[in-house]
C-alpha cells in the first residue's frame, strides 16, 4: 500500500485520537481531514473543533455533524425489527455505530478527494474489522489507516511522551491510565478492559454510568406505552416523536430504573473472548416492547422464521458485515414482515426490570374469538383437531411401526 | 376406530379428569386404569388414590408415581443445554412435561394390557397434540381418547350435571367456574384463559401463584453460586443436589425474589394465538446461568451454531415433537457441545431480575493473555488483523467494484 | 360449514372433473361456474368447454383462460431463483402450479359472487392442502369443497356407474384404470400411483411422456446459450423470449435431449412417502444455468445464505404455503439477492444430461486478476492469508490448549 | 515465530514438494522429516522415498504410508451421510483430505519431537487455510510453514533456477510449466488455472483424467446395486467390500461412463472466486445412492433438517473447519439420523448420468398400504385431511380477516 496523501479521520476530540492526528501528520506528512460525530454519546463536540484547530486542521477540514436521526432511523430501528442480540443477550450497541461512521468517512473523502480513512481502533478488538469492512465495501479502493496496528507507541508512558514531543495537550485526569475503556453512543455505553478482564469478579459500581443500581431506582414501578408503526416506536404515551428523540425518552427512562444492564462474556469475530459491561437503557425497553406488539401482528410463521434467522443477522452486524448483500437479504426479510407491526405495548419498569404487561393493535392477530374458553360460536371446530393430530402423527407411527418391526 | 376395551387414563383426582374417568366407563364401558404423576405440581397425589377407588378403580389400576427426577434429568435439563426458549421468552414449562406422561400412559397401557390412553386436554391446545404425538411415536398401534374433542359436555353446567348425575363429589369452590386455569409442575406454573382473555389487560394480581410481586421481595439483593458440569446444574452454593433438588430450591431462591414471571402472547400449533401468564422462577435462574457457564466454557462456533438452532428445537418441544428424529437430532448435535460446559455461576437476585455477575471455570476458554489491554507478551499479534480484515473484505471490495464498474 | 350456494370448480374437462361436476350439482343443488386454465399441460381446452355446456353450465359461467404466461412470470421464475428443489432433487412441478389455481378460482368466485370452490384432489396427497391454503389465505370466509373427502364414490366402479346414471360421456380408454396418475403443465409431468407403487421396480419406459429415453436422444451433443436478467432467464441462444416462450422452448430442447427425468421417493405433507416419476426437462435447463450465471455473478455470502434458506423455502412450496408470510419473506430476501444475476450460460446437452460449460457476465465478480497462478500485479498480497488463517485459528487454538490443559 | 528446528513436511516427491524440502534445509536449517500419504491419488509412492533419500533425509524421518481406508471409513463417508455439496455441486474431494493430512503430520510431529509442519499450498488457495487450521486445532503449539507464502521464489523461472542451483533433478515434462494444476485423490481429481482462467470458455479435453468423456462411454447403461448399512456403502452388487474397496469400485463404473464431471466457479474462503474441473466419479454415485436409500428410510423431519444443517456442513469442510466444535455437533446430528439408513439401491449409469431407479430395505418407511391409489383398507382415512387442513389454514385465515377487515 502506498502512503497515503489525504486521510480523513474519525475524530473524537480525546487523547488518543489527537495522538492518530498527529502521528498520520507526522508519519506520512499527509493532509488530515476530522470528522467528529454526534451519536448521542453525551459529549460536547466543539472541543474538537478547537482542538483540530489547534493542531493545524483548516476549519474547512474540521467535519462536526449530528448524526443522531440517522443513527437511529437507519441503523439502530432496522437491527431492532429483527429483535437482534448477539450471544443471546448483547444488544449490539457498539456493533451498529461503526458503519455509519465508516459511511461518513467514505462520502467526506469522496468529497474532499482523500485517497484514505483512519480509525482509533485497537488491533484486538471488533471495531477495527467493522470500520474497515465498511469502508471498503462502499470504497473498494480506499486506503485504511489504523495506527494502533501499524505505530509502536505500545504503552501508556510511550503515547504520553509522544504527546508531549508534540505539543498535544494531556488532560490531567487522562494522564493515569482509565481504569476501564468506554464506548458510547445513543443506543448504549460500553465499558471493558483492566479492572473488569477477570470474569470471575463482580464489576465494581463505579463501571456504570448511564443506569442507576436497580437498589437505587424508584420503589414505584412506572408505566409506560410505546407505539409502533411497521415495526417502529413511533410515539410514547401517546406522544409522537422521531427516532433519535423516542431513543433519548427511553434511555431516560430506563436508566431511571435500572433498566438494560448487562455483564456479558462474549466470543470477538477475532477469535478471543472478552468481558463486557453494557448499558443499553433505552434499546432494552424498545426490544422488549418490539417483541410485545409483535406478539399480537406477527404471524407465527413469520415469527419463527424471523427468530430463526437473528442469530444470523446479529452475526452479521457484530462481525462488522452491516454492508453485505447476505445482511441486506435479510434485512428485505425481516422488513417484509413488519408491514403489520403496528399497534402499542405497555410496558412496567420497575428496579432494573421492564416487562410488557398490555398490547392492543387495530393489526391484531389474536381472535378471542378462537381461544376463548368459552362458547366460540363455531369459530374453531374442535373435530378438526383429531385430524391435525392424525396427520402430524402418520410419519412418527410409520417409524415407530418400522422400529418395532425391526425388534 | 374401534371402542377401545382398556384405557390408562392421566388422572390429577381433580373434578375433570374424574368426569372423563366416569366418562370413559359409561362411554365405552371400559376398564379404567388410572397414572397420577407428582411432576412437582405442588399438590397431594393420595386423594387421587381414594377417587379412584371411589369410582371403583380396584387398587392395581391406580398408578401414582413421583416422577420429578426423572422429568428434571431427563427433559427439563437437556432441554435446558439448548437455551430453549420459545418466541423469545417462553421457558416451555408446560410442553416439556407431556411427553414424559404420555411416556408413562404407553409404558403402563403396555403393562396392564390396555389398548388404549386417555388425556383431559381440549381441543383448542397445544396440550392434546403433544400428549398424542407423544404416545403415536412410543406405540404406533394405542388408541388416544380425547374426551373433551369427543363429548357433548360442552359447558360448565353440562360437566357439573354429568357429575351430579355419576355422583362424583364437587368441591364447595369447584362448583362456581375458576376465573383462570392453571397448570402446574416442578417447572412453572401456567394460568390462562377467562380473566386473561384480553391481551391488553394488566394480568390481576392474585392469578400469580409461585413467585411473590418484585415489589414484595426483599429489599436486599442476593447472590447464589450454580455450579454445572457437561450443562447441567449440580450445586447451589457449593452443595451438591439432585436434579429435581436443584430445580426445587432453584423454585424457591427464584420465587422469592420474584423472579420469572412472564405475560405472554404466543402463536399455538393449532394455529390461534392465546395469552398466557407462565411463572418459571427456578427455569429462569437456570436459564441466566447455564448461558453464563456457557460464555466462558463454549467456543464462538458451537455456540452461535447452538443459538441458530434453538428456535428449531424450541418449536419442535412446543409442538409436541418431543419424541421426532429431528428432536433427536438437534439434542445429539446440543449434547455433544456441552461436554465442557462445567463451572460455575454467580447469580444476582434482586426484585424480579437474576443476572450473572460472575463466572469461572477449570475449562474456561477466556484468555485474559489475549485479551488484555496491557502488554500481552505476544499472545497475540495485531498485525494479524490486517490480513484477517483484508481477507474478509476481499469480496465485498469485488462487490462495491463491480457496482462502481456498472454505475 | 353450510351447503355452498355457488361453486367455483376447477374444471379440467376430464372424466373426474366431470363426475365432481355433476356430483355438486345433485349434493348441493348449487350453482356451478367452471374454471378451465391452460397452464401448458398440453391438452385443447375447448372439449371442456363444450362438456360444461352439455351438463347445463351456462356460457358465462365457463372460464376458460390461457395462463401460461403468469404461471411462468410469477411462479415459476420466482421459484427459480431460489434454485429451490424439495428433498435434494425434486423441482416442485406440480406443488407451484396450485396456488395460481386458487388465486384465480378465488377471484373469479368474488366475480360471479360464489361462495364455494372446489377441487378435484384426493384426500391422501399434497394438492388439497395446497389448493386449500391458498384459497383460505386468500379469502378466509370461502368454502372449499372437496369432494373425493367427502362422496363415497371410493372404486372405480362406483364412479363409472355415477357417471353412467348421470348421462356423463366416458371415453372408451378411461372405461378400464389407467396404469397410473399423471398431473401435468408447463413446468414437468409427474406420473404416479398403480405400476409404480413399488419403489423397488425400474419404472416401465410407457411411463416417460415428454422426454426421449437418453438412450434414443442424437448422439451429438447440442449447446445452448441462455441468458438471464436480475435472475430470470430472457433469451435463448441469443433470442430473447418470454418467460412462457422460454420455457416452452427449454423444453422442446431438454425432451429431446432426454434430460429431466425423476424417480423418486418423497416425503408427502400429509405423513406417508410415495414414489413419483418426474419428467422437468426445461425446468432442468434452468436450474442448472441459473446456478451458472450466479456462480459468476453472486456474492459468496448471499449465495450461501441462499442455498441455507432454500430448503424451508421449497418445502414451503411443497407443503402448500406459497401464501404465507414467511414465503414471501423469503422470497423478498430471494429476490434482493439477484440484482446482478444477468448475464449467459452455456450448457451442454447430452443424453440425459445438462452441463453448464461457460458463462460470462458484465455483472461479473470473477476476477482473473486475483485468480491467477500467473503474476497478479499485487491484486492478492498472500501475506494477508497468514493472518487470516491466524484468527481463524485462534479460537481453534483456545480450544485445544484448554483440551491440552485438562488431559 | 522463532525459527522451526524440526519439521515435519508433507512430502508428494513432486518437483515442488522438493524445492520446498531443500527450502527448508537451507532457509532455516532445519531437521526435515517427511510425510507421504498415498490417498488413493494414483502415483507411485516409493520414488518419493528415493528423493528423500536423495536429498539427505534419513531412512527413519521418513514416513510413507497408505491411509487410503482411513480417508474412506474417517473422512469421505462421514461426509457423504450429510449427503454434502458446497455451493449446490461441488463434492468437496480436495477438502476432505486436508484435514487427515494435517493429523497425521501433527501425529508424527509428536512421535518425531518436531516442532514445525510444513505444506505446499499458495497464499492464495483454499487449502492452506485447511492445512493450518486442522494442525492449530490439534495441537495450539505446532508451527505451520507455508513456503509459499514466505519465499521469493515466485516465478517459474525462479523455481528451476533453485532447483537446479541445490542440484533437484527436474524431470523434461516438468520443465515447461504445466498447463494446469492438479490434485487428486481417492474422491476426486481437481484441475484448475491457466487454461482453465477464463469461466467462458470451455475447458478442453485433455483436462479430464479420471473419467471417459460421455460420449466416448458404453451404448449400453450398467446398472449397480450399491448397499448399505446405518449410512454408509457396504456392498456392491451384492459383494460386501471395505470404504476405500468400495470407493474405488464406484471410481472404476463411474469413470468408465463419464459421470461426475463438473465444471465450476465456486467462491473461495480466501474471498475470491475460482474456477475447477473436477471429477468425482465414485463419489457422484455414492451421493445419488445414498440420497436414495435415505428416500425410503429416513424420516421426513430428519432428512428435511439434514438438507437444512447440509449447506453450513459443507461450509465449514470447505473452509477448512473439520476439527472444530461446531462440524462435530453437526456430524452428531447427521450421524443419529443415520441410524436405519441401511437398504439397497439400483443406480443406472449411462453416458454421464448416474440415476437411481429402485431401492428397498427392510428399514423401509414406506408404506404401499398408506400410500395406494387402491382401497387401503382403513390404514389412512382421507377425513383426516379435512382437520390437518383447517387448523394448518387457521393462522391463514386470520392474516387474511385481519388484512381484510384493515383495507
């Protein structure tokens, strides 16, 4: 791979990335190109702005966009309509985030003309496989850079003193080594590494940072109804919102009880398992309302079908293939079944729990009609179930005939 | 179908199943042997004894059995070493009791020399199928007897007349309709019907039997070590217990803290959707643990092809296909994934919830070597990750060339 | 279920849609419209026309409608592109011709304001479930009749004396049993029943109908360009056709080759297993080409996901469910699959069998540049394979160490 | 990676197989012991001993030996009872044998005290990865090799020019380059590269080395019975034969006339597509029968699972993953449902075709009393139909109110 000449970075403002800044000025002497995204991670950008600025980033260079609709509306709801979680119990969180980045990335190189795109991500981890397959399956031409692969500031003292040869100034509190690495963003935070790499031990309070403990949570469960429009939250209580806006009113109110946290050993795409603790206040309420309204529009093929093929998709997205044709086939899939998934669950939240207890939709499947207990008025003949058993049965009596003969 | 001459008959010496017993000899005038099973449903077996004489059962046709180990080790575990869950949440405490019954009607009718079983499920259920799946595929030439799809004593008033009319004793509390009905064994109990019959309702308090509300358990969290061996749980707390043992205090552990209660609508095989409340305190403990032991004891490939084949498996229980090659299959293919999944599990109870908080194991697959943050002494090579990635992309880079070719 | 006012037969013209006929007008007393299709069976169409008019069906009410076409484009090419096959071999003739059946008896019932369909399958096959699924799932308050459940005209006899007694024509060769069952269309002709009851016994060569004995096919072989848009074939040998024409003329080229021909044992939906002879020879053509053109044109992920989906897909089919959600979401993932699926294949025709010897593509995805034993240009770095293989590995690696570590 | 000490070479006695060993001589002055398996490939396996001696290595590091029944009774037929295709055609014959050559190199190298193995596949092929993988996952320790992917010697000309430098006797055919690779062993005959680059056209005559053309095989079909027992193939007409007698008498009839022949473009691991001539002529049989005996004895649950769990097992053999957790749960599977595959079958082989045209078994589940178009004497009664149909439809039924009732 040749050098590359402009690079747009994926930029967050922090230590570490204004450490990539700096080096890919300094290693390949390129031009850079920030891009510094909000995805809800709870971070003011205009530092970043400053800081680019500071490091010689023309303002005309320096991308800060809000991407949170985006986010939401084109990422985090469709993975939501397939009730996707990985190992059957990560929420994706960190997973969904990393392609639009990569996304952004190869559209502002497109428009700035750079021949390459740089990430933060450690060579260990996920993240660097999801951006980079994103950006060359929407790029097969541009270069990805990622230093923490390729530079040999391989510890702590060697970054800071690199930092410190560069003028890149160190935030007293980042001057220690964090005692766990986060992620953020508006569907969950993400913490892991040191204080949490024994899976043995119970992660220590202090990990959490976006749900209160389900002890210190309200004695009162509260309730709350979520609506949905083909297999979207489209209000609460009543109240219509946009996507970003539905996820920051349930990651409020399920941090509020405790809701969506997980602590998680789970199997990384590169081949080691790793110990996670995730928060996902607001994806956990929208699942469990997800599975709720489905309950009541989705056809049982359908549903089956569907669960059938999440493990796969969940996959998919955590192994950073978001941009592949066997995820958009599902997706098509998964999509063509919500055209009914419409209605709304009521849900309790109390002390870190949130459980559907009510759902009604005009989409309704379920007929009182044929379950009723009840006179059902000739709804539902029972004869006709000594027929269904009959036929279901015929293959199994074939074979229990044939092993009996062979006895 | 000729009149069957002898008939074993799953009797629980509760008003219906002794309407059926009467049933059956004035019906067809047959010899009636009764099977009463202690699955763990919380209920005295020996009155079901002096019914059975009453209604001139002679001694040696009354079975009662206490079958609870037998259903832990040899159904609820291994169906627990799948993860099964079905739709996504229900623990499947009803379906996995009935093939084990039917399992014992076709064993005795063969004993006794009856050509025939009886069961008390209706026919709107899930339950006939499963009992009578169950008996085709264990004995292809036994006759089944389904009363309710058979007789005319469509209504409450009908019952309690024939029931008059036999002298069959009705309990003071029998005599109105019960507001829900119940079904119970060491697993969950089940309520469904009448009260439940509107899926948008809040279920009422008093229909929870085995689980205290999560806002009536104690205020302090507790924690409880389970330990596993091959899949299956074999101590709590350091002490070893039996199957039906750990199930049991699992139950009260679980039931205490209000663990497992479940509101559910779920799609029947017979192809209505219904509404069920299911209470599985012990089952969901069970479940958060096994997937912990898992998680560090169960390679990424086993283990997603495990969670891939889950629905399938779910379904077939669910369905009545306990005893299908297809079951058998999947359990061979789940059997031989559990060989390591030894260890043990730190749960934390707490107002509804049981999470893992910990977890460890001689067979632990987790390398903190590979995974750590800090210098892993070349554990690991992060260079490895290039090539890992560029191999990964090369298709979708062929991909977006082909696309960007034909633009 | 109440007597049917109104009728809509599927009305071939034959002897036994003719008894069926008669036998609605004299059980029912109803109204019969008769539906006639030209599905490509090979048969005239107006004998039918004059047998309805003589046993008293007013003109209007005789539908006679050439159908090919949308057989074509909108079920057997969707199918196709599935490269859906039941059971490893059979390609789903006869199953893929009923929902169309239905569709149209359905809707010219809302026409003419019928109540009722009905059908002349029997009891023991696949074809009423499929007929009658897709009638339900097209209308849930039609009525289906059916009436080989329901007459007692169960011998031969029987029937003939029915017909005599209603002045129904018998043609001279149907007065004796035909030595076996044939169903037939566009796509294939399936022969069963009678002489070939016995899986053990070579099928007699007066069974074959539409294909030459390999033995009697030219001794030279023939090579045949088909050519394909978004994964429908559009042209022969440079020529391009309708999706009926295409069919029809794959035909006259894979009968005369002798290619297509089927014995086979399958497992019906109903429980029992029957052997059925099938002769697809156009249908055979096409699936092999279509494998051709996507084995150059298809991502390797999607095509995998493909051939995992496709047998749910085909025993959909087979089972009768083209009407159901869980098929089309299926399909809609199918279809999202084969937007480059364009391009030419060649086969090779020979005795019975048809080989794909070439094909090529502007949609391509072979790239001989990464191919190559030859120098690449640097297309392929095989440095990359080491860490490939090295994170493919490592899980590998975890897992014997552990195994190591525990001996 | 610290340099290898002692390596353990897979050793065909070829010109490469023998840069490779002077390679490693000189490159890392290593001990070499060489592996030479006879696979059934057809090549004298003594000269190999000969040129090992030749160049130095000494009597006893060398092994020669003929696995040819353990690749059969091991390898292929556990793979033919999954009735295993990669990408709908491909019969896996070079996949297959990777994974026992990499045991046997591990076997030794544990015998022999080396510390390394070694291969000569590209960097760009499937087969490293087969190589690497199994010998990781058999012992994490090892050290792989890949001359390949490490030398400079990456031209023809460069090759020769080391060859003859070390003084490797260069056979004159070997002299120019061949015109195509090739790799054969008892299953199959791969060719690909060079003249076989271009997918469009077709690969000439001279390719083919293991089978006739089809037209230059018999006039006359031969008809064999192949038989089996719980899976595999015992028996040829009748004569009872052990896995690798059996296979090569299938090889013998299939070759003769002209089956298995395929031509295609597969996707490879590595990420891009290639293009092979391969010939599996005994294998082609051996699939066509054993689907055939499975027809009439194996239930339809299993084999419609089996042919659902089939594309991911050929996956996995094909990348390269047989000694991985999730192949043996599969194989665990298969293997169970293999349990009554025992029974006969008559294949017809003709001019490239091999066809199954009978089968029988006294496993048999078919039923002639089920299935007749004559009186069955009660075994089926057709009512049954009219229940298995509406309470498959009811779920229909309800979308279709439901979208009804919302139009």
């Amino acid at each position: 791979m040749s050098a590359p000449k402009k690079v747009v970075l994926a930029y967050s403002g922090g230590l570490d990335t204004s450490i990539i800044l700096k080096w890919l000025q300094t290693e390949y002497g390129c031009e850079v190109v920030t891009f510094t995204a909000d995805l809800g991670q709870g971070e003011e950008l205009e530092p970043a702005r400053r800081k680019a600025l500071d490091m010689g980033i023309p303002e005309k260079s320096i991308y800060i966009e809000d991407v949170r609709e985006e986010f939401v509306r084109d990422f985090v709801f469709p993975m939501f309509r397939a009730n996707a979680v990985y190992e059957g119990l990560y929420l994706l969180g960190t997973s969904i985030a990393r392609p639009l980045i990569s996304k952004r990335l190869v559209e502002i190189a497109e428009e700035v003309g750079a021949d390459a795109v740089a990430h933060g991500a450690t060579g260990k981890g996920n993240d660097q496989v999801r951006f980079e397959l994103a950006a060359y399956a929407l790029n097969p031409d541009i270069k990805v850079i990622a230093p923490w692969r390729e530079w040999d500031l391989s510890s702590r003292t060697k970054l800071l003193e690199f930092a410190e040869a560069h003028q890149i100034q160190v935030a007293k509190d980042k001057r220690g080594e964090a005692p766990f690495s986060v992620d953020a963003n508006l569907l969950h935070t993400s913490s892991e590494g040191k204080v949490l790499e024994d899976p043995a031990e119970m992660a220590p309070d202090y990990v959490y940072q976006r749900t209160v403990a389900p002890e210190d949570a309200p004695n009162e469960a509260q309730y709350v109804d979520i609506g949905f429009e083909r297999g979207d939250a489209v209000s609460i209580d009543g109240v219509a919102m946009s996507p970003a806006e539905i996820l920051t009113k349930l990651n409020e109110l399920g941090g509020m009880h405790g809701c969506g946290r997980l602590d998680l050993v789970e199997g990384r795409f590169v081949g080691m398992k790793s110990r996670g603790i995730y928060e996902t206040p607001g994806g956990t309420l929208l699942l469990e309302a997800h599975r709720g309204i489905e309950s009541i529009t989705l056809d049982r093929g359908a549903a089956h079908l569907k669960d059938e093929l999440m493990p796969r998709y969940a996959e998919l997205i955590y192994n950073g293939f978001w941009y592949s044709p066997e995820r958009e086939m599902l997706q098509a899939a998964i999509d063509k079944s919500q055209e009914h998934v419409t209605g709304t669950v009521k849900l309790k939240l109390y002390k870190g729990s949130a459980r559907t207890v009510g759902r009604w939709s005009d989409h309704s499947l379920y007929s009182e009609a044929h379950v009723t207990f009840e006179d059902d008025a000739g709804a539902y003949d029972q004869k006709d179930a000594a027929g269904f058993i009959q036929l279901n049965a015929l293959r199994l009596k074939l074979l229990a005939a044939r092993n009996k003969r062979l006895k």
